[in-house]
C-alpha cells in the first residue's frame, strides 16, 4: 500500500488491486479515492456465501452493496459521508460534494476481479461530442470534438436479483438470435441460448444530476461446456439531454498486456496504445513513410494508418488472463495509454460488455468467448485445398492451363513418384480483365465486378474446371458485395445484375438518397433489405453451380457507408455488422450448392464483425505490400494472423509475397524473388498456402518466374502438404474450442512470466500445440541467424537435424536456418501419430536428413 497525497482532494489511498478473501480470511479493500480531512478510513469486508458484507467501519465510509447474481459476485461500494445516513432501503443517501461510485466483478472460481473500476473516476461518463466522418470508398477518416462531458455519476437505488431461479440445464444447438443496440440495429448473433441463469440486478441512477442511467447484469451458460458468462448493460434513458457518446472507464494493471481487437498488423501487445475498432480498408503502407503520406494525400484515406483494420473485434484477453467484449457495433476507441485504467469512448448511448468467468489461461478465454460469438472450421472443405497449394492465376483459358501444366510437368519431373502438388487454380478475373491504367501514373489491371462469366475471356470454362477437377485440382473465383455495370464490360453478357439492383432498389443509398458510387463505380447491395440479400445469394449460388468452382475469396465489406440510407436500420450501427451479414449470405450460398452438388465448398474473408467468423472458412490478411516490414509487410501479416487468432478467428493466411506493388511518385516496390521465397516458407505454417500475382503482375517475382523459383515454390507447397493430417487436427481443435492453428507464444504458454517480458511479435508463433515456427522476415539470400525464446521447463528438437535437441530455460536458443528449410521445432516428447509419420515422409522427400 502506498499514500497519495493530492493537494486539491486531500489525502487518498492507492494500490493495485487485492483479491478478494475467502470465507475463513479477512481483507482489506482499500481502493477509496477522495477521502477527505484527516481521517483515514480502513474498511474490513468479510466473503460469506451470499457474497460480500461490511464487517467494521469508522469516519467516512463507502458502504458496500454485495450482490450476487449467478455464479458471479458484483461488490458496489457508495460514497458515504456519514454512517448514519446509510438507509437500510436499497437506495443511497444524498451526500454534498463529488465522490465516484466504485465497482468490481468477481467470479465464484477465482478471488481475482474479473473487472473493477478505476480508482478515482467514474466508470460511466457521457458526452456530446461531434464525430465528423469522411468516407473514400471503403477509406473512412475520423475527426472527434468534445463540446461537453459529464462525469460524475450517481447511483441511486438497485434491484437484486430473486432467488431461486434455476440455471437453464443445456445449451444444445446453435441458433440465431436478433441481438442488437436498440429495436432498430438488429444483427444476426450466433449463439446457443439467450435464457439468463438468474435474475437480472439492475442499478439506476443518473449523470450530472439529470441524465438518468440504467445498469443491468445479466448471466448467461453458454455453449455445451455451460461456460458462465455476464453481461453489463448500461444505457442513458428517460429525457435526452443530447449525449451521443459513452464511456466506460476501468482498471488495468501497468505492466497488463493486451491481445486482439480483430486484425492488428503492427502492434501485437495494444497496451499503451489509443486506437479505433473499426472495419475500414486498412490502407497501403499504414505508416511507412514517404509511401503513406503520398497516397493519403492523392486518395484520402489510402495510405491507413498502423491501427487501420479490416475487421470489427472489441475484443480482447490480456498477460492476467482478463477478457473482456465490447457487444456494442458503433464506432469505438480503446485508450490504453494510462498505467491505471482503460478507457472506452463508444458514439452510442447503450453500452453492452462481456466478461467470462471460470477461466483460468488465455485458451479458456477463448474458448469461452468463442463458445458465444462463434466458431471457424464448422463445415467441411474440399479436402484438396490442404493437399497442395492453391495458385492464383488470371489470363483467361489458355494462358491458365499453359502455366499449370509447366507448373504440374516440373513438378512431375523433380518428384517422379508424386502428384502435382497444386490443389486448386483461384481465379479472380473469371468475369473478365478490366484495364485502369493511367497514361503516366497508374498500370493496372484489375476486374469485372460483374458476377456473370466472361466467356470471351475464359471460353470453354466449364469444360476446363471439369478437366481440372479429374487432375485432383479445383477451382476457386472471386466475389465482393459490390456491382459494376457489365454493359460497360464490352463483351457478351446474359443478365445485367447492376440493372437489376437499380431497378429494384437493392442499392445502399447515399445522405442524399442516391445510389452510393464507390470502387470503380460500383455500387454496394443494401444486405439489411432481405430480398436484395436473398437475391445476392442465388448469383453466387447460381455462379458456383454453373462455373463447377468449389469456392471464392469473399473480398471487401468494409464500405457501408455510416450516413448511408438503408432498407432497414441506421449506417453508424450496422456499418461494423454488414461484413457479418456478408459471411452469412455466402454461408447460405454455400449451404445450399452442397445441397444440390453433394460438395464441399469454402470462401475466405479479409472484413470482420464481432461475429463474422461463425460464418467463414477461412480469413486471409488482406493487402499487404510487397515488402518485409511491421507497417504493412509481411512481417505485418504475421502480426495480424497471430492478433487474429487471439480474437477467435482460428483459420488464417495470407497472399504469399504480398498483394501491393507500388510505382508512384518517388516511391518503387516491386516484388522480389527472395521476398517471395520467404513468404512461401512462412504460408507453410497457416491454414492455407494461396499464391496472389500481385498488382503489377507483369513487373512482379512471380512463383513460375524461373525454374529454380518454381522447384522452391513446388517444394513448399509439398511440405505444406506433408501437414495435411495435423491441420486436419488443428481444424478439430478449432471447432470445438476455438484455438487458433497460428498461435502467439503466450497462447499455449500463458503460465511463463518470462515470456511476457520478450515483446515478441513476428519473430516466432506457434503452429497448433507441436510446432514452435522462426520464420525468417528479411532479404537474407541463404543462412540466417535466428535467436529462438523457449519458455521454462519446455524440451524441443529441430525438425531439420534430430542431433539438435533444446531444453527451455527461458532463455534464447540460437540456431542458423537456410533458403528452402524454414526453421520450425517440435515439442517433446515425440507424439506417436498418424500426422507425425505423414510429416516425415514429407522432410524425408525433400531431402531432410537425421529426422525426428
């Protein structure tokens, strides 16, 4: 315990927080801002069975109001000033000057507050602020202006729950419920059941003497391991006095690490950090300079910033083994700057969070969390996707097939006794190639966001899938909820889908009631209007059946626009929610062509809502540039897949070798040979090993370049092929718990204090429990030295040589790791199975020797 000692507020008492007691033990709490004179208060609190109660008290006092709900405890401590005034009705008494309420959450598993407010301040405030809001296609800039905060809020009076309500015996299903911020923002939220354990407690009371407030607790069992769940609801009601923001304010510890918040690229620990949750285009370069402020300045937005993300996930678990989620949609900061508390600014007046009890490691976290918001891998893929590689090519037939057998006929003759190890052909422009070059700036071909084949293009498509498919190869496209004109596309067409929109409202409408215009003058399908979903779904539905493709990136869903007119709801609220109603709609499509196809189909996602990853296969990473670096490169990527697997989205990958080149202005990048080879070695260890040509296709390093580069590309895709069955396992694991297949260190090992003190980000992850990966992230050619972190009491052998066997002793292993033999150890003891043998046959064909 420390004393404070503050000029304008007297003396206070400060200290980190105590856990809470057990029966049979006494403890002091002594988290008491603002006492004031000279007394000194020490309040003894005593854990009986029907929660917390005052045992002793003197001078001024917080009055302790214990109540329980579920298996959770909540411990409301009232600012009194004078004892007498305690009433014995559940009501506070009035008392002269400012002093905040203060709150914690327990759970019966642990004495550890899974929540507590911050000492000092109020744990609820509201503000009219003006958020002005400028939106470049799917780029949206911010700028925030408070004009008026009220802070002191006053709890008045409060409901515990009845007893006796019994818990609901099962979640057996996953069902939809409509969930949302208010009875015009519903969203489709999976979940297992929506019937409270127990009663709700309800608090009431107000801000500034004249807002009134409501705050109410509600615990949940969910999902078949009955995982105990609360939530806290806190809304403004009754007569708007204009607040159009909350925020909610909490305690941290100062050396607290922060994991998740969706796809964050460059910072893997967010603690110390203030940054958005929002689901925008992340921009290209995203801080790496000149590059970002060049494009920000020719195309607003463009060149993001190092907190821009494609996906919406307020969510996140900490190094205490805290998790908490922000149910709430609209737009949000997270202010992790101060060493004492966490700050929330949410542009709503209904707030909802999520904490979760009887967890005790970051794996229970997710899990518990994952069990409400839902979990990847829960249908079957075409099992050829984890038998090879996944090559993205464009062109059209001809030039497709030509660079598949070159790719399949080397393949042929380096591995005689082997398949081709291409699983499928991803083939984007399927709709047709559309030119946006600029004379003097701009060299670009991109395509078609028309959702009809182009068959001038790809003639004889049809017969070339089912040609493919007899080689043990499929076919994957491309969609996004966009829609382009086709008749500006210039070659034969049979539905015109833009006009079809048009004429039947399906359009998201602009502020002025116009048709939205954004990417290539397109515009997006309004997916809160049921029909124009249900009519989007039968295109790609349609598409798949009659092109043979078992699945497609499911690009975009960042661009709703916030002040946009929609069929149903309000552009702020749903802004954050349509990547999720976008997954759903390709999950029907999907749903439904195994139906009729008797195949299994998957789509992969770079956008996210909070509950987006119930309905995808996969995610990929999005748009990084062609480089190395943690703003935007590959390094980035792998900071974003270890963030993304710490927000519950289990299966990622990326574009091997990047997706942006740039040529403009003062600035070249341009795809190099070796940062394409240590890119495939990296997508070795993800969930799906996919090549992208890039946006400069003809400047870039391509996989079939040259032959040797080629032999390197077809050698990675072959040990990408040797851990099919332990995928397989991994993609299990993810079903039924929600763990990530790319993991970071402190996922499996949450227990090692040592750990946390690494700040390791990209330089090594874990591959599911067995495989601890140190890729390397820069231009060496050949041998690189590589430092590798294992935690205590952990024992390890290199896959590559079986005479190098590492005990941990939280200290750095150095090993060298050479071009073609990415490094990756596995943890001992050996596992006798099926997975292990496969993986051996796999080094031992690539020429591996000494192997485990």
């Amino acid at each position: 315990m420390r004393l404070e000692h503050r000029k304008s507020t007297g003396m206070r008492i400060a200290h980190n927080p105590a856990p809470a007691v057990t029966s049979d033990r006494f403890q002091f709490i002594m988290s008491m801002p603002w006492l004031t004179s000279t007394a000194l208060l020490c309040l003894i609190f005593m854990h009986t069975p029907s929660g917390f109660c005052v045992a002793e008290c003197s001078g001024d006092v917080y009055r302790n109001i214990s109540l329980p709900i579920g298996t959770f405890s909540i411990s409301l401590l009232l600012p009194v000033q004078d004892s007498d005034k305690v009433s014995s009705a559940n009501t506070a008494p009035d008392i002269d000057g400012y002093i905040p309420p203060q709150l914690k959450i327990f759970h019966a598993s642990s004495s550890k507050s899974l929540w507590s407010s911050a000492e000092g301040v109020s744990f609820l405030s509201a503000a009219i602020v003006d958020l002005k809001v400028k939106q470049n296609s799917g780029y949206f800039t911010f700028d925030k202006k408070t004009e008026h905060a009220c802070t002191e809020l006053i709890i008045t009076n409060w409901t515990s729950p009845n007893e006796g309500v019994p818990p609901p015996t099962r979640r057996e299903e996953a069902h939809t419920v409509a969930m949302g911020t208010g009875d015009d923002h519903p969203r489709s939220v999976p979940s297992l059941s929506t019937t409270p354990a127990s009663a709700p407690v309800v608090l009431k009371g107000s801000l500034c003497d004249k807002q009134a407030v409501e705050i109410v607790f509600r615990v949940f069992i969910v999902g078949l391991d009955e995982s105990p769940q609360l939530t806290v609801s806190m809304a403004l009601v009754g007569e708007s006095y204009g607040y159009n923001q909350l925020t909610l304010t909490y305690a941290k510890d100062d050396d607290e690490q922060f994991y998740g918040f969706g796809h964050q690229y460059t910072e893997f620990d967010l603690n110390g950090k203030e940054f958005p949750v929002f689901s925008t285009e992340q921009g290209v370069g995203r801080g790496r300079e000149p590059l970002t402020s060049i494009l920000n300045k020719l195309d607003p937005g463009s060149g993001g910033h190092w907190y821009t993300t494609y996906t919406h996930v307020p969510f996140y678990t900490t190094s205490k083994q805290r998790a908490f989620f922000l149910e709430s949609p609209e737009y949000t900061v997270f202010n992790l700057k101060s060493d004492d508390w966490v700050t929330v600014d949410l542009a709503a007046t209904n707030l909802t969070f999520r904490l979760f009890g009887d967890c005790h490691s970051i794996p229970d976290l997710i899990s518990s969390y994952t069990a409400y918001s839902g979990r990847m891998a829960q249908n079957l893929e075409p099992e050829a996707i984890s038998e090879g590689a996944v090559v993205g090519l464009e062109g059209g037939t001809a030039a497709v097939l030509q660079r598949t057998n070159k790719l399949c006929d080397l393949a042929q003759a380096t591995w005689p006794n082997s398949s081709c190890p291409i699983s499928a052909l991803w083939l984007q422009d399927w709709t047709g190639e559309r030119n946006f070059t600029v004379a003097g700036k701009l060299q670009r071909i991109g395509l078609w966001w028309v959702w009809e084949l182009d068959s001038h293009h790809y003639p004889g498509f049809a017969e070339f899938v089912a040609d493919m498919r007899r080689r043990d190869i499929a076919t994957l496209i491309y969609f996004n909820p966009m829609i382009a004109d086709i008749k500006k596309r210039g070659t034969p067409y049979k539905n015109n889908f833009y006009q079809q929109a048009l004429d039947r409202g399906y359009f998201v409408k602009d502020k002025d009631k116009k048709v939205w215009v954004g990417y290539s003058q397109a515009s997006l399908v309004d997916l809160t209007n049921p029909a124009a979903a249900a009519w989007m779904e039968d295109i790609i539905h349609n598409a798949l059946l009659e092109t043979g493709a078992v699945g497609h990136m499911n690009d975009f869903g960042e661009a709703l626009p916030l002040d946009g007119h929609l069929y149903h709801g309000d552009g702020h609220a749903l802004h954050n929610q349509y990547p999720t109603m976008w997954a759903k709609l390709n999950k029907n499509a999907t749903d439904r062509c195994k139906e009729k196809s008797g195949l299994d189909y998957l789509y992969f996602m770079r956008s996210s809502g909070s509950f987006t990853q119930a309905y995808t296969t996969h995610f990929w990473m999005g748009d990084q540039i062609v480089t190395f670096d943690d703003f935007d490169g590959m390094q980035s990527a792998i900071v974003g897949m270890l963030s993304a697997g710490m927000s519950g989205h289990s299966l990622v990958h990326t574009d091997i070798g990047g997706y942006a080149d740039v040529d403009i202005a003062s600035v070249k990048f341009i795809r190099s040979e070796i940062l394409l080879k240590r890119w495939c070695e990296l997508a070795v260890f993800t969930s799906m090993f996919r090549t992208h040509l890039g946006t400069l296709p003809d400047l870039a390093w391509q996989i079939d370049s040259n032959e040797e580069t080629a032999r390197f590309f077809l050698s990675m895709a072959r040990l990408y092929k040797s851990f099919a069955l332990y995928r397989e396992v991994l993609r299990i694991d993810a079903r039924a718990t929600g763990a990530p297949m790319v993991a970071p260190m402190v996922y499996y090992f949450w227990d090692c204090a040592e750990l946390y003190k690494q700040n390791i980000r990209y330089e090594q992850f874990m591959f599911g429990p067995y495989f601890l990966v140190a890729p390397v992230t820069s231009d060496s050619a050949n041998a690189t030295a590589l430092s590798v972190f294992l935690p205590e009491g952990t024992h390890w052998v290199y896959m590559w040589d079986s005479t190098m066997v590492f005990d941990g002793h939280n200290a750095y292993v150095n090993i060298t790791s050479y071009l073609g033999q990415p490094a990756f150890f596995l943890r001992l003891p050996l596992p006798s199975a099926s997975w292990m043998e496969e993986l051996r046959a796999g080094l031992e064909d690539l020429g591996a020797v000494n192997i485990p």
